[in-house]
C-alpha cells in the first residue's frame, strides 16, 4: 500500500486514467465486432460505419491505450474486410 502523499494521489490518478482507457479500449473492441458482423452480411452498411470505427482506433492510438502501428493494422484489416 502507498505510504506517502504523492503515492497515493498517483495511485487515483492512475486508476481514473486505466477507467478512461479500458472504456475507450471497450468501445473500439465493440465496434469492430459490430462491422466484422455486419461485413459478412451488409457491405455497404459495413461501409458506412467504418469512419466511426476509424474515428475510435485513431481516438484509442493517439490517447497510447494501442500502439500507432497497431491502429494501422487494424484499419488496413477492417478496410479489406469491407471492401
């Protein structure tokens, strides 16, 4: 357990940022296997969501919660999967 002061304000803040990335991370996860469904059945809806999911992949690399090359990879995945 934290002993100091700053220990435990460290503590908090970490805790409020894995909140803010594991929903972020969760949200990005639900997306992507709302297209991958939807791809198999409706490629133009599939296309049609994919800026939003593009939107949550990039929001997730630039905040660190993935990597940049991950999010490429990811896009690049989804992208010949709609196409």
């Amino acid at each position: 357990m934290p002993i100091t002061q700053s220990a435990k304000k460290a503590i908090r803040g970490s805790l409020r940022k894995k909140a803010f990335n594991d929903r972020r991370k969760r949200v990005m996860k639900e997306l992507i296997k709302k297209i991958e469904k939807t791809a198999k059945t409706d490629k133009k809806e599939a296309e049609k969501m994919l800026s939003s999911v593009f939107q949550a992949v990039d929001k997730a690399a630039k905040k660190g919660v993935i990597k940049k090359n991950n999010a490429a990879n990811k896009k690049s995945r989804l992208s010949r999967l709609v196409k």
